[in-house]
C-alpha cells in the first residue's frame, strides 16, 4: 500500500498515537505555546506539553528528535517554519512513549520519515503493558511507526547537517537512542536524562534498568565537557555540571534501593520504608507517590 493510500485511511486517526502512548496528553493542549531556545549553528531546543523536542535545520531540510503529543502537531511545524523554511524530513524518537512521539503520525502525513532504534520500533508494533499501573498500551498506528531503523549506531543527515544516533541498551526502556550533534556540541539524552521535580521512568516492562540509565549518564560524560548543551527529556537545558549532579543522584537512588533488597526485604516493605525519602527525594523536588514508583522500578531492574 503506497504512502498516499495509507494516509487516506489513517488520516481520522493522527489522534489515535495519543492512545498507543504510554502516558495520555495532558488537558489544555489549546492553551500551550512552544518555546524555542536557540542552541546555535541552527540548532533549537522546543519547550511544549511533552518531552523536549530538538530542531536541527539544514540546507534542504530539518531533522527534528521527538513530536511530543499529537494534538500539538500544527503548534509544533509552525513553530519549527519560523526557525528554518525547510521541511521535516525526519523525525527521530529517543523512545517509543508518547508524550515524545504522539505526534510522529501527524509529521509522517506530512512527508517525514520516522527514525528509531529496531528495538523502539518493536514495542512500537505491539500492545504493551506499564510496569506500574498495568495498563495495556496498544500498538501505535502504523503511520506512526518508525519507517527507517538502526541497531548500533547510525548517522542522519540533510544538507550541510548531521545527526549521530546512538542505542543506549536497557536504559529508560530497551531501544533509547541518543541524538548528538558534533557541529553544535549538542546531545538530545531523552527520558534517560529528566529533571524538574520528577525522577526518570525506568520503564522495566520495556526492558528498562536503573544500571542501564547510570551506564548511559557515564558515556554521556565521557563525550561531554563544559561547553556541551544537554537536551533532557523533560526539564531545562542541562551542562556537563548539571548531568555530573543528576548521574550522582541516580547512583544514589539505586544505593538505597539495593541496600534495603540486599539485606531480604521484598518490594513491599522496601517501598514502605521510603528508601529514597531522607535525601535523594529532597534533591529531585519529587513527592512520596513518585518515590514510591521510583524505587518500584529500581527494586525491579535490580539483579
């Protein structure tokens, strides 16, 4: 079936990659506006309603990393016309949940291609369900579906632009993919990296892991020094400093966790002696209910 058939019968439901997400928009979509940052040599970062977005524009076209909710879809290209005349022609998810890539429909009617790690591309394909609350996410209309994949590593290009994709395994989920960009000295982390009051999702049913996220922070710093601006999954633009304090965090959380599971105690009583509460809490402006299903999913990946 070719491109234009399957629009005419996927058109009605651009909407319906808000259902496959893991997590539903949030109401108010009318009312959100998107803010750009300009992260220089024609490179944005873009603020809405969902996870980050990263605008990298070039001669002939734009790639653009993750389409936050599908409602926000005609925010979103207007907000990105006003940064380059070019088209999207791609559009890279870091992970498979939607509230980063809800919008991949909307964007592939208009001629983009999808991009994703093979293992993304999977859960995409397929019904699964949230480690937490046990809700079964339906697959993602097809449209929505990554059209190109890579296993490793791979690099995207338009003209006079390009963007080096890198698989972090068994991270916030099991095909994450980080986006850097060695002409502007930008990474797009994803949901590996989010702050601003909130912890990660360490997404086990997915193949997720707290080892995997701090892996990933190491090699973020390797690659990283003080100049590098860090695009987070949510939450402000970050520098090597900033991910320094947050890959400290994270090991911290995963201490206090493995101490309470070393010594016998089962999920239950880890999570009711609030492992996380006396510090690690405090410095991630969580509340009880997100560490309570921080240290679930800690006590979960753990081996």
């Amino acid at each position: 079936m070719n491109r234009m058939n399957l629009a005419m019968l996927t058109a009605a439901s651009v909407l319906a990659a808000c259902a496959a997400a893991a997590q539903p928009p949030p109401p108010g979509s009318e009312a959100v506006q998107i803010k750009a940052t300009d992260l220089g040599h024609r490179t944005w970062m873009l603020e809405g309603q969902g996870g980050n977005i990263t605008v990298i524009a070039g001669d002939d076209g734009v790639i653009m990393v993750d389409s936050q909710f599908a409602p926000l879809h005609d925010k979103i290209k207007a907000a990105v016309a006003k940064l380059s005349p070019q088209p999207i022609r791609y559009v890279v998810n870091t992970h498979f949940h939607g509230d980063h890539t809800g919008g991949n429909q909307g964007f592939w009617l208009d001629g983009a291609t999808v991009v994703a790690q093979t293992n993304l591309a999977k859960s995409m394909a397929k019904s699964t369900t949230n480690p937490v609350t046990g809700a079964v996410i339906p697959a993602s209309p097809r449209g929505a579906q990554p059209g190109r994949t890579y296993g490793a590593r791979m690099t995207l290009s338009v003209r006079g632009r390009s963007a080096e994709l890198v698989h972090m395994p068994k991270a916030h989920t099991g095909g994450d993919t980080a986006v850097w960009l060695r002409d502007a000295d930008v990474l797009a982390a994803g949901d590996i990296v989010s702050v601003g009051a909130r912890y990660p999702f360490v997404d086990v049913g997915d193949g997720g892991g707290i080892d995997g996220i701090v892996s990933a922070i190491d090699a973020f710093l390797k690659r990283a020094d003080g100049r590098t601006k860090i695009v987070p999954g949510h939450g402000p633009l970050m520098s090597r400093a900033d991910l320094v304090a947050y890959r400290v965090l994270m090991v911290d959380a995963r201490a206090a966790v493995a101490k309470l599971k070393a010594s016998g105690m089962s999920e239950e009583q880890v999570v009711a002696a609030k492992p996380l509460a006396a510090d690690v809490q405090g410095r991630a402006g969580a509340t009880d209910a997100q560490s309570a299903i921080f240290t679930r999913a800690i006590y979960r990946s753990l081996g």
